[in-house]
C-alpha cells in the first residue's frame, strides 16, 4: 500500500515535469510576445527594452531552466500585463472554478447515475431509446451553443436568469446546466453499458435465481460493482469538466480560471497561461490519483501494477 | 471528450470483482454530490443592497494594472481617471482643459511650464500631492524603469523642478506644440511617492491609492472594479456614490445584461439590437465620436520590418503611388461605414472635431461621394501599367474585430469593390493577436492592412516623418517632413493650423495611409436614472455622471 | 481480437449470412437490422454527400452579400422574390446557403485531423506496446503527461499561440487527437502479444517486425475504428468551439462554428443566426456518435462504453 503510494507519487513527478516542458515550449513556439504586449507606436528600442525586461533575449533552454527552478517555488513568474504573480491570478479565479465544476458534477452525478441504470434495466424498452437518445444528444451538442439558446430563453426572453457574472446564486444556474449536460450524457452513457455488463455476469444471474427480488440484486449487487467503472470514467470526465469550462465561462462571462485563460491566450500573457495549464494539469493528476487511492481503501483486493 | 480509455492504472482483478465493494462508496457519491449541490446553490457573494446610487458600466476588456504609468491601454485609463487626478486634463467638451491635481497653470517662456498645486490637497492615504510629488510622477514615466514603457512618448521633457512646495515647472527640450495635450497623456497619473516606494509595483497593483475623486473598494482583477464616492476630494464630493466597471467581452451579453437591468450603460451597441433599446422605457441611445480611426495603410517601401526576410521576392504592386491612387478612389467610404454600422466616412486621419481635422474638406459627406470614382481608379491603374480589368493582386490582411470593431465585414466588401475596378484581392482574417505578430508589428504588411487608430493630432506628424523607426509609415518626403516639423514647434495656433492645412496636402497625395471612416460609439445608457454627457474625446469616465432627475 | 472474440461479437453474424451475398451486401444487411446504425450512416452520408455536391443545391451564393437586407429572419423574400428560408446574417448572407457550404469544413476536419491522429496514435501505441520495457515506460509517462492537460485546452493553447488557419488546424487537431489513441492501442497489443497464434508465429521464426504487422496491427485495427468514430464527433466539436473562440478558422472561409461566433454578436436580435448552425453541429455529430456506437457494438464489444 504504502509502496503503491510511493510509486504513484513518483509517477506523479515524471507526469508534472513532462506537463512543465510541453507548456513551456508550446508557448513558445511562436517566438516571444512582446509584440503583442507592446502598443503600436513603440520604437524599435522600447521593444528591445521590454524583451530584456522579460528574459526573452536568453536563449531557450535557460528560460526553461529559470522557468522550473521558480516554479518548483511556486513562482511561476509575473503576469506580463497585470504585472502581479501569475499563481496569485490563478488562485483568484480558482474558486469560482471549483464551484462551477463542482456543481456541474453534482448535475450530472444526479442526473446521470439514476438515468443510466434506468435505462440499464429497462433495456431496449421505451425509455432506454429515450435516454439514449438525450444522452447521445448531449453529447452531440456544441455546450457553448447550449449555453448561448439558454441565454436567449433564460435572460433575454423570460428575463429570469442573469447574463453575466457571479454575483448572485442564481447565477450558477445556466453554466452549470450548461457544464453539466455534456457531462451527464456522457456519464449516463458509461453507467447504462456499465451496468449491462455487470447485469449479464454470472454473479447477477446467480443472485435472480435464488429468487432475490429485482430491486435488491440492483442496487446490492449489480450497482456496487458498475461502480468502479463510473468511478473512473468520472475522474476522466472532470478533464472533460475543466476544459468545458474554458468555453463555457466565456460564454457566461463567469469569473473562474477558464475565462482567465482565454483572456490570457488571447493576448499572449504566457505566464499566466503557463500557471493555469499547469494547474489544470496538477488537479487533473491529484484527483485522478485520489480515485485510484480511495479504491485501494475502499476494497483492499483490488490489484494494482 | 474522452480523454483515454483507462488512464488510472487501477487493473480490477476480474475474480475479485465478484465480491462486493463496499456500500461506502456509493454513499460517498451520494454525499459527495449533494455537498457540492448545496454548496453551489448556497454560496455565491451576495449583491450589495443599500441606499447608495450604483453604477454599473459594462467593460467589454481587458483592464490592466492599477499602476497608471505602466501601461498604455486607453480603455484602462477611462477607468483609472475616477481614481486618479492629472495636473491637468482635457475639458469633456474637447474645448481646452481643465486643471485637476494643479490650481492653476501657464507657459512661462517657449520651453517652461508652471503648475501651481492645490494647498493641502491629499492622496486618498493622506500623503500630500505637492511639487515634489508632481516631480517624482514625471521624473518615473520619462525613465525606463523595469518594463515601464511610456518614457519616449514623454521624452519632450528635459526636466522637472520643484520651485517650491506648491509650485514646478516642467521645461521642454524645444518649444512643444502640443504640451497640454501630452502632459494629460496616458502616464499622466500621479501616484503617491511615499506609499508606492514603501510597497512596490506588486503591491500597489492590488492596493493602488490616487487622489482622484473615486476610492477603490474591491478589485476582481480583468473582471469587476468598484469605487465609491470620496468626501475628501478637493473639488467636491462626485455625485454617485458608487461606480462599477464590470468586464462583459461580448456585446450581445451586455445588451441582454442591460435589458434585464444588470447594468446601466454600454457602449457599442449591436446595429439589430439598437432599435429594441431605443423602444425599451428607460434606456436611451447616445452616440458621439469613438476616437478611433480606421484605414488601411500601403506598403510603400521593401526594407522595413520583417518583410525583406518573410517575402524576399515579392514586390508590392503598391509601391507604385498611381496603384495607391486607384484604391483610394475604389473604395466607397459611405458603403464602407455603413457596412460597419456605426461609422462617418473621411479621408484625413484626425477626428472631425479637432480643428486640425478640416472637417469641411475631410469629412464633407458629398466630397467623400465623389471622390469614390472606380472609373478614375480604373485610369490610375492603365497610368501604373494594367490594362482594363487586369489589375494586380492586393494582400489584404485584416484582424476579426478590431478596436472600434466590424474589421472582418468592412474588409470583405473593400475587398469587392477593389475587385470591380479591377484587383484580384487576397483577403487574410486573423484574430487580434496573431494579426499583430504576423503582420502589424512584424511589419509583414504585403500590399494592404488595416490599421485602427486613435485620432488625436498631437503625435501624428512625428509618425510620418523619415526617421520614425516605427514600421508601416516609410514614405519618406523631405517636404512634408519640413511642414512636420514646423507643427511640432510652433505653440500658435493658427500658424500652426495653415501648417496643418499644407501637412495634409502630403497626405492625400502620397497616399500611405487610405482613410476610411471615423468610428461612431452609439451607447446605451439607462436614463431612468443617470445622465452623462458623453466626453468629446470618447474616454468612457465618469467623473461627471448625474442622477437624473436632479 | 481472437476468434473467440470475433464470434461474440455482431461480426461473427457476418458468418451467419448466406454465402452467396457479396461482403457489402451481408454488412448492409447488418446494418439494416440496427435502428441506430441506419439512423447514423443516414446523417452522416447525408453531409458528406452535402459536402460534395453543396454549391449545385445552394438555393443562394453563400458568398454573396446585400447589405440593405441584413438581419432579414427566417423566411424573408427579396425585391426580387428571392427566398431566404433560414433568414440572413450581419452582411444579408444567406444562412442556409453558408451552412451548407459549411459542411465542407466540418467534414474535410473531422475525417482529415482524425485519419492523422489515428495514425500517429497506432503507431505510438503499436511501438509502446510490442517493444515494451524503459521505452513503454517512458512513451506512456509521456502520454500521460498530455493526458492531464484538457485535450480542449491544449489546443486552444496551441492555436492561440501558432494562429491558426484552416490547415493550421487540422493539423493541431491531428497532432493532439493521437494521445487518446496511444493508450487504447498500447493496451490491446499488450494483450494481443500474449495470444497463442502470436507466440506461435514467434515459434515458426517469423521476424518481429512481420508478427508485428501481420499479426498484430490487424487485430488492433478495429479498436481504432470505433475510436476513431468518437474522435470525428469530438474533433467536429473542437474545431467550432475554436472558431467559435476566435481561435480556429479564419473568415472567409465558411464554417458553423465561424457563423456562431457571427451570430453571438447579435443573438438578441438575430437568433437564427446562432440557432441553425448549433443545429447543424448537433445533428451531424449525433450521426457520427449513432454511427460510431453501431461500428463498436459491431466489432469490439471489448470498448463498449468507455469512451
């Protein structure tokens, strides 16, 4: 147990400093950003100045260097245009990130879950074809474009919902459904194959034929163990989360980290681009490894490599 | 999106899958999920409900540091002048200017200015705004220090000197032409000495202090800045208590934003959506000049920039003035901003309500009419070479929006009208980013690109003089250079106005910079309950915002 | 796959059907006996089909602009009694004629991109797996690595910085799509190399690189199939939320995900130009998700589900 954790922590190094280099020179391919930071009517001399401001007259290898040996500090460098820390920038934004996922996630367990072992027991019924079909829809859908017919209906028609912001509950509403579908399609999908799978064991069979009502073999013995695989398929979904996010935020002018990440990009503020991707990388790894630590607490047989 | 189909390396040994697993994990999910539903739904700021007159101006972004002298973003600077006062600033009606930090202030000889300060005026933390401060402000945005990058742009100050406490006198190299304008320039700001060395630009970026009539209470950095009202202010308390800029990028977001009341003034609205506002009680439109210009600029030279290594062969059919010629008279300028929505055709590169604009010859609307002439354009390009109908191949490379926006649309319909005199036109869209790196900055500019721009006067000769080492503008004439010149040192106004009227001469006939239109800010503001005069120079502040009513 | 595997699966009904058929015949067969199957190629032969003949049944230039009859809604007609059934845009464009003639884009990338990222993904993968040991450990820490970085994210990243084109794009979409390819792959040649007939082909003095591709890619090949069919969907799906960002695909170019980001600007008043093209995005990926769940039950009930 322990060694696995060890060994997984180990992993986790390798995986953050793999993620470090693809950022960096990523970000880099296209030569520094100075150019787009400064305004138009520089001279050829301010612009030198900014870019030894920066370091970016160091060559590329040595701004890596530099990059990591601060960022294993948890400086990851100033932003070029708010000209405060870029992790401090992050982290501003981080709640309001979380909240949106999180509630997205709780939309799409909720609705999710319960639909697709509907859908599992009543195969090929009715209602299968019709959660099916919304699910493969949801799945289908643009989210953006779900989010902007939302806006249409919601704010500039029935004026009930705000346009913008976080400034009050209800705000969450419409980006979280709007996170949430994607994420529930996907989710009802897997616990619908999920749970035919295990139906179809021989365990399952075992229990219908000992005469244990239908209600009870569902939810002891079939649920527990689809289980596992929804568990990881959700774990893999919150990727899906936080990148749906980048778009979604946007669209609802929601103040999380995505939207500061398209705000970045689009102005090639990289370190801030940097410190977000990096941090989106980290929580993706983290949560991912906690699922695969709370399987090994929640059922010891569970083999691991 | 699937991202992969088992990246956790959990391998769930088949015949112990079998067993059960314990309940706890669906009841984990189970708690896990109403937790985060709760939550969700619970937590969120609450909206501040008091008496106090709010408000909320939608920002379309960005909005950079708080720190005024290290960056030169117009549209931050609206929003720093309620927290921030000048020495002194241009009057709203763009008649002259108006003192602010200063009392009082005048020109002692061709090159020294003096300012007389307020006696006992403060900085929101108590530090006095006195001579020495004014010093200090000057003497930072004209040095290069870190990455603060306006110093050439006050580099017509040779030095600040503190006569006494309440008085300095700013002394120019050579007599300057347009001081006033470039001393209430961007950078201008003036911050506390004291606070700013004891913190440092990090901190000061979170907590700034000014002096301005506004105090700010909560930062959400790029996203929402709140001031209120301070009593202290040397001219009075401002009259709303409260003003907010909340950053909204999308425009359509803000209309709806501003239907449902959210917020209570935009700019730009969307040309469909101006009909419905106008019809809603309670909203009203403005419009008045954006101060933003747009134009195409020609490539006129080979050397500059990138271009000699991005296209080492290739030789711009715009290096013949009569090809330039022809797509001057090609383009129809009332089309044009029409196509853009909110736009007033010109053909000179100064706003019209600046007298060196010559609004009559420049902005007249029926010479703009006829100087669309494809027949003419069509005889400048036989005199360059091409026969009728066989016109050369334009690059014309354009960002999506653009400030003062509509880029993508005006350039797609340029691009037909060069075609029906003639020009094979290759159209490049690009997001503003890229377009910067690629073309602009580069100085990658093949035949055509757009260019938006701010429209003062005060700059504009320098930019077209020989030894601007900007990209884009080599079209260098010894003459028009002398005329140049003589503009920036002559401080009489109507001199240098018959100046002005030989500069633009030049500028028509040598043809670089194509004008188009003028852009329109048609805004919308609840009127219900506020009223603004809009500002002459387009700066969105709101210094001199009134309840209605009263 | 081994034979055991091929006769759980709806393949093996392939041997069910009469001899005397011809192959496509027995798999059209196949394909009519599933709802889904026929309901997915349906759409998706639909818009390839849209995609190649589109300017011989485009009712209007999509091109061609009339500024005087700009934000007309569905169903306007012209002074000249022409009619605009879908309405038309910020340049008085016709709305269905510029969705139909952005169906190229969305098929040349999703079938382009996608024939990129398998490729590069079968052959990671294939390496990974088959040579196993340090190199397997370090190509998989690698795919992990870009694993953890939104597949979104990474390529909005990317085309914010490189700017992206049209062709710029394809390429970013096929050379981020392969990572989820690799792992997938890897896994199945991990357990098609312990097979009996493999070692036997081993036994027989076959060379490495002849088991290889002889033994092994072709029966990894239909795993990647049924992924790839996800991808084309997802990857539909990135291209117009990156136009949609300002970060894809340049106008002139036509494409839904362009006449959203469009329509954005004027969805108070211009619904239909944001409402149509979502329409057509979802449509068209719904065909491709119908059409790829079809192809998985078909030929790999190993992946059912995951994706």
């Amino acid at each position: 147990m322990r060694a696995f954790i060890v060994s997984r922590l180990l992993q986790l190094v390798v995986t953050m400093l793999i993620v470090s280099v693809v950022v960096f020179f990523i970000l880099r391919l296209s030569g520094d950003p100075i150019l787009v930071v400064a305004p138009d009517f520089f001279s050829e001399e301010q612009i030198e100045q900014m870019r030894k401001f920066w370091g970016f007259d160091r060559p590329l290898g040595e701004q890596y260097i530099t990059f990591l040996r601060k960022a294993v500090t948890g400086d990851f460098g100033t932003s070029y245009l708010a000209k405060r820390p870029a992790m401090e920038l992050v982290f501003e934004r981080l709640g309001y990130s979380w909240l949106l996922a999180a509630a997205a996630a709780a939309i799409g367990l909720t609705v999710a879950v319960p639909l697709g072992i509907l859908s599992a027991l009543k195969r090929n019924s009715f209602l299968d074809l019709l959660i099916t079909m919304l699910s493969s829809l949801g799945t289908a859908m643009p989210s953006f474009w779900l989010g902007l017919m939302l806006i249409i209906i919601f704010s500039v028609h029935l004026r009930l919902l705000p346009v913008f912001g976080a400034l009050e509950p209800k705000a969450i509403i419409m980006p979280s459904v709007t996170l949430g579908v994607g994420m529930a399609a996907r989710l009802s999908r897997m616990t619908r194959s999920a749970m035919l799978e295990v139906l179809n064991q021989d365990y399952v069979r075992t229990a219908h034929s000992k005469g244990l009502m239908q209600n009870t073999v569902v939810l002891r013995h079939a649920l527990r163990n689809a289980l596992i695989p929804i568990v990881t398929v959700f774990g893999l979904q919150l990727g899906w989360l936080l990148g749906g996010s980048v778009v979604v935020e946007s669209v609802f002018s929601w103040p999380g980290l995505g939207r500061l990440m398209i705000d970045s990009i689009s102005v090639r503020d990289n370190t801030v681009v940097q410190a977000g991707l990096i941090w989106f990388a980290l929580s993706f790894i983290l949560i991912n490894y906690a699922i695969d630590v709370i399987y090994i607490l929640l059922d010891p047989r569970i083999r691991f490599q | 999106m699937p991202i992969g189909l088992n990246a956790g390396s959990a391998n769930i040994d088949s015949n112990m899958q079998k067993k059960e697993i314990t309940v706890k994990t669906a009841r984990l999910f189970l708690l896990v999920s109403l937790v985060a539903l709760i939550g969700a739904l619970a937590i969120g700021p609450a909206a501040a409900q008091d008496d106090m007159s709010e408000f909320v101006f939608a920002h379309s972004g960005p909005i950079r540091p708080m720190d005024a002298h290290s960056h030169w973003y117009g549209s931050t600077h609206w929003m720093l002048k309620l927290y921030y006062d000048c020495l002194i600033w241009r009057s709203a009606d763009g008649s002259g200017y108006v003192a602010e930090a200063a009392q009082s202030w005048e020109s002692v000889d061709d090159t020294t200015w003096r300012f007389h300060m307020r006696e006992g005026a403060t900085f929101h933390n108590g530090e006095p705004v006195d001579a020495a401060a004014v010093k200090w402000n000057i003497d930072r945005v004209r040095h290069p220090i870190g990455d603060i990058p306006l110093y050439q742009q006050w580099a017509f100050v040779k030095e600040v000197v503190v006569v006494d406490d309440l008085t300095v006198d700013i002394h120019t190299h050579e007599p300057h032409a347009y001081f006033e304008y470039d001393v209430s320039y961007n950078g201008c700001e003036l911050i506390p000495p004291a606070y700013f060395e004891e913190v440092g630009q990090e901190e000061f970026n979170r907590n700034p202090v000014g002096s301005g009539p506004y105090t700010l209470v909560e930062l959400s950095e790029n996203d929402r800045y709140v001031f209120e009202a301070w009593d202290d202010y040397h001219s009075g308390r401002p009259e709303v208590d409260r003003v907010i800029y909340q950053v909204i990028p999308e425009p359509s977001a803000q209309v709806a934003a501003l239907l449902a009341g959210q917020i209570d003034m935009m700019t730009g609205v969307p040309v469909p959506d101006r009909a419905a506002l106008e019809g809603t009680e309670g909203i009203t439109l403005l419009t008045e000049s954006a101060n933003i210009m747009h134009h195409y600029y020609a490539r006129v030279d080979t050397e500059s920039g990138a271009f000699p290594e991005t296209f080492p062969d290739y030789q711009p059919a715009t290096l013949d003035i009569n090809v330039r010629r022809a797509i001057t008279h090609a383009l129809d300028r009332h089309l044009l901003a029409e196509v853009h929505g909110a736009a007033s055709p010109r053909l000179a590169r100064v706003c019209s309500y600046y007298p060196e604009g010559f609004a009559d010859k420049y902005a007249d609307p029926d010479i703009i009419a006829e100087w669309y002439d494809p027949d003419l354009a069509k005889e400048y390009l036989a005199k360059a070479g091409y026969a009728d109908g066989e016109g050369p191949t334009l690059y014309l490379d354009t960002p999506v929006v653009g400030r003062g926006g509509g880029a993508k649309e005006v350039a797609e319909v340029a691009a037909a009208l060069l075609e029906e005199v003639g020009f094979t036109v290759d159209l490049t869209v690009r997001d503003a980013s890229a377009f910067a790196v690629e073309v602009q900055r580069s100085g990658n500019n093949r035949d055509l690109m757009l260019a938006t721009l701010g429209c003062g006067p005060a700059l504009l000769p320098l930019f077209y003089q020989c030894d601007w080492s900007a990209v884009a503008y080599n079209v260098c004439n010894e003459d028009w250079d002398a005329v140049a010149q003589a503009i920036q040192v002559t401080i009489d106004g109507d001199a240098r106005l018959d100046l002005w009227e030989q500069w633009w001469e030049y500028y028509i006939d040598l043809t670089q910079t194509i004008t188009l239109f003028e852009v329109t800010n048609v805004m919308a503001l609840n009127t219900g309950e506020f009223e603004f005069t809009p500002r002459k120079d387009g700066w969105m502040t709101f210094r001199e915002l009134s309840k209605a009513g009263m | 796959m081994d034979a055991q595997n091929i006769h759980d699966s709806k393949l093996g009904e392939i041997a069910n059907i009469p001899e005397r058929r011809s192959l496509p015949l027995r798999l059209l067969a196949i394909l009519l006996k599933s709802p889904v199957g026929v309901a997915g190629s349906l759409i998706v032969t639909s818009v390839v089909i849209l995609a190649f003949v589109g300017p011989l049944i485009s009712p209007h230039d999509p091109m061609s602009r009339n500024i005087r009859a700009r934000f007309q809604p569905p169903g306007f007609v012209d002074t000249k009694g022409n009619l605009y059934t879908l309405g038309n845009d910020q340049l008085g464009r016709d709305v269905l004629s510029r969705i139909i003639a952005g169906s190229r884009v969305s098929v040349l990338v999703g079938v382009v991109s996608v024939l990129i990222s398998g490729t590069l993904g079968v052959i990671y993968g294939l390496i990974s797996g088959f040579i196993g040991g340090i190199l397997d450990s370090v190509l998989m820490r690698i795919v992990d690595g870009l694993l953890a970085i939104p597949f979104i994210i990474l390529v909005i990243a990317i085309s914010g910085v490189v700017g992206a084109g049209l062709s710029t794009l394809i390429l970013i979409l096929g050379f981020t799509g392969w990572i989820t390819y690799a792992r997938v792959i890897r896994g199945e040649v991990l357990k098609v190399r312990e097979m009996e007939y493999v070692i036997a082909a081993y036994a027989l003095g076959q060379s490495r690189a002849k088991v290889m591709l002889l033994h092994i890619l072709p029966n990894v090949v239909s795993s990647a199939i049924v992924l790839a069919a996800v991808q084309v969907g997802v990857t539909i799906l990135a291209e117009s939320s990156l136009s949609f960002l300002g970060l894809g695909v340049k106008p002139p170019t036509v494409t839904w995900g362009l006449m959203l980001a469009d329509g954005r600007q004027y969805i108070n008043s211009a619904w239909w130009m944001t409402a149509f093209p979502g329409i057509a995005i979802t449509i068209t990926v719904l065909g491709v998700v119908f059409l790829g769940d079809w192809l998985r039950d078909l030929l790999d009930p190993n992946v059912r589900g995951r994706a």
